[in-house]
C-alpha cells in the first residue's frame, strides 16, 4: 500500500505541475513538484534510502521528459542527500524549520539544473537562472506549510509509515 | 576504530558520474532520436488525465477570470471598445486601399488568414500538458507517430508559426515553442515594398526575460537592412524546418546595437501562445 501510494504521488508530481499549476505559475514559476516529494521522502528515510528515492524519483522524471537524461536523477539524487543531511540536524517536527528546509534544498536543487543546462549547451541568462532558482524555491516553501503537516503525520503514523528492517 | 574513508577514491567515483550525466545529458538532447519506451509508455497512460486536468483548470481559470482581475477585465473592456471603433474606420480605409491594390496592403490582410496555411497537410491536435518545468517552452498534444507525426514536424496555428515537435510516442508528441532559446526559425522580414530581408528568429533572454511571451522573440540585422517597426516576419523556408511564408511575427521595436555595426528587431509573435489550446501539425507537403 506504502508504494503504492507513493507511486500515486510521483504521477500526481508529473502531471500536476503542466496542467494545474500551469494556471497558477507566477510569471512563468511552477512549483517542482517532484522535487519537493524527493525532500519529503528524504525527511522520513535514512540517507542511502533517501538517496535511492531521488535517484529513482529523477530518473522517472527525465524519462517522462524524454530528453536530457540524467539531469534530474542527478539533481534530485544531490537533493535527497541534502535534504536528508539536514534533516539529521535540524528538528522534523518544526514546520517552520521544514518549509526553510524545503526552500534550501530547492534553491541547491534548481541552481544544479541551471549549471546542468548551462553545461549542456542550453542559453540562459545569469538573472534568469536566479529568478528560477529563488522563485522555484520560494513556490515549493509556500506548498510546505499546505502539504508537510499531512504528509509528515502519513510518514510518522499512517500509510506512508517507513518501518527499518530490523524493525519489522 | 572508526572505519577509514578513501577519499580518493570517492573523488573518483564523484568524477566519473559527473562525467557520465554530462555526457547522458549531451547525447539525449533536444532533437535527439533515442529510444525512450518508458517514457513513451508513461506519457501515454498519463495523457488522458493530463488532458480532462487542463481543461478542467482551463475552464475554472476561464470562467472566473473576471473574478480574479475585475479592474483588468474592465480596462480591457474597455480597450476593446475603443479597438472596436478603430478597427471600424480601419475596415472601411482598409476596403479602398484594397481597391487601390497595394501590395502591402494584401500582405497585411494575408497575416490574419495566410492561404499559404491552407496548402499543406495537417493535423489538429488539442494540447492536452504544457512544460512540466519552468526550464522550457514546450506544450504537449494529443497526436502521435500513429497520426503521421515525426520529429521536426512545423507545428502551425491559426495565426502563424508555433514551434516545431521534438519528441514522439506513439499518442502524443512533445512542442518545443518558438518563444524558447533553443527554437530558432530561419525568417525574412516582408518590407512595405514586399522586398524580403533575411536573419534568424530566436527567443529572447536579453530582453525581458525568457519566462513570460511578451517581446520574447528578436531577430539580428546588419544596420543597413531596411527594415522598419510594423513590418512582417515570415519563415524563410531555408532552415529545413518550416516551410516558406508562414507568418511569425510583426517587428515592434528595433535597436541599434552599441558596436553600430548590427542591429535588433524584437517581434511581437502573432499567435497568443498563453491562450492556445489548439495547434496544426504540418504532416506533410512541406
């Protein structure tokens, strides 16, 4: 049931950002979705898990954009790691704490792509990767104090609860 | 005793993967024909949904505008009414100076209802997802290889030129816009005496930004092409692409580059890409 309705949320990430959010972008920023789930999973698991999810979460990406392969499963493989790093340092429960979090790790998130697509031959300007990078992390912060409440209290209690083997 | 960290070799590894996404992101760019059966798969099964999704939030979106920006709907209602007087005094200037059989004149008409439109085979598609992300300017629509659709494939509205598709499965195909960087289009400008000067059409991030489709388009001159604000863009035909005389654009603004050796037009694109919903894609008789 817990994949499941994982994998249901990864299909709502891929498709939600160009069909809802495509009407509530803010000069042209939607939120990334997909990205912000990796940094909820990567709160809620150890780090090699975490890591796997992102690794996964952005290969499933990539594929479904069908071009520049590996961008996102590296990016979100670095975000997951970040994530989960912080998350060993910082408090779980502070939702506060989280939706800075979740800003942090979006903007590392975002910058990457922007030196990926650089790095691929693809032309932006500096001031518009800084308004991606910022703008994206800015979306993806607001979403936090609307979904973590839930998703956290599904991770720590309900469906999506993660039990370590040695648990079960 | 703690466990020792090869540094090196972590180096190593980190060195390698950087190397390997580099080169996966190099050869699987836009235009690139790899096969991508998982992504085709899940492109298909998510399609449907995608679709009822955006028209749903495209009729929420469209019936409670007036809600959600009275003062522009009135402002706009406004304008309207006085383009609507204009366009009256237009029609009935426009009418003798088709009498009088001015080239320019013909042109300008042809630019609401290009004939050169008509003559190829197309097929209509709905867009059923825009760009998933805000990194690029593209649209998807619910027409596939099954319909004849190929990469590279000229992609038309009613209006004029829309992009061209960069990736295909079987149900749907990927469009990447003119309005991005990465969409050029080989174009010539119609002058007032219909002579044709030619350049390339880029989306824009000097101007503007990249993110939004107003001024998003420019075209490089050479400081003496005649060229003046109002003039027609059309696609040139040499690039491959598109084929000859779809209508791209109108030139709103041109600058002088600093060096005084070049200078810019920015084109004001003719078709609405942020109200689109329908698109052509040219199959064929290119």
């Amino acid at each position: 049931m817990r994949y499941l309705l994982i994998a249901f949320l990864f299909l709502l990430s891929l498709i939600l950002p160009g069909t809802v959010f495509y009407f509530w972008d803010w000069s042209g920023i939607k939120p990334d979705l997909m990205m912000l789930l990796v940094i909820y999973l990567a709160l809620h698991h150890r780090l090699l898990t975490g890591v796997i999810w992102g690794l996964g979460a952005g290969l499933v990406q990539d594929l479904y954009l069908g071009r520049y392969i590996g961008m996102y499963t590296l990016t979100l493989a670095v975000v997951a790691l970040f994530s989960s790093w912080l998350s060993q340092r910082w408090y779980r429960d502070n939702f506060p704490l989280m939706t800075l979090l979740v800003f942090l790790a979006s903007a590392l998130g975002q910058l990457l792509i922007g030196f990926l697509s650089l790095a691929a031959g693809l032309a932006w300007s500096g001031q518009d990767i800084i308004r991606l990078v910022l703008g994206i992390g800015i979306y993806n912060a607001v979403l936090v104090p609307l979904t973590y409440p839930w998703i956290h209290r599904s991770f720590m209690y309900g469906w999506l609860r993660y039990r370590p083997k040695y648990e079960q | 005793m703690g466990k020792r960290v090869n540094a090196t070799g972590i180096a190593v590894l980190v060195f390698f993967l950087l190397l390997g996404v580099l080169i996966s992101i190099r050869l699987t760019g836009l235009d690139s024909r790899f096969p991508n059966p998982i992504g085709g798969a899940l492109q298909r099964a998510l399609s449907p949904v995608e679709k009822t999704l955006l028209s749903l939030g495209s009729a929420i979106k469209n019936n409670t505008r007036a809600l959600w920006s009275f003062h522009a709907v009135e402002q706009e209602n406004q304008a309207l009414r006085e383009k609507v007087e204009q366009l009256t005094g237009d029609n009935l200037k426009l009418k003798q100076e088709v009498l009088a059989g001015l080239r320019f004149q013909a042109l300008d008409e042809g630019v609401f209802r290009s004939p050169d439109l008509d003559k190829f085979n197309k097929v209509g598609a709905t867009i059923i997802n825009r760009s998933p992300t805000s990194w690029y300017q593209t649209l998807t629509v619910n027409r596939g290889s099954t319909d004849g659709v190929k990469i590279n494939d000229p992609v038309v509205a009613n209006l004029g030129l829309v992009g061209k598709v960069v990736s295909v499965t079987p149900t749907t195909a990927d469009v990447l816009l003119i309005l991005d960087g990465e969409g050029q289009v080989s174009a010539m400008v119609r002058g007032s005496a219909g002579e044709a000067t030619f350049g390339i059409v880029q989306g824009t991030y000097k101007r503007g930004s990249r993110l939004s489709s107003d001024g998003n388009l420019q075209m490089m001159l050479r400081r003496d092409d005649n060229v003046n604000v109002g003039d027609l863009v059309l696609s040139s035909g040499l690039g491959g692409v598109y084929p000859k005389n779809i209508p791209v654009g109108k030139i709103k603004e041109i600058q002088l580059d600093p060096t005084g050796l070049l200078k810019t037009a920015f084109i004001e694109p003719l078709v609405n890409f942020d109200s689109l919903e329908e698109v052509y894609l040219v199959t064929g008789g290119k």
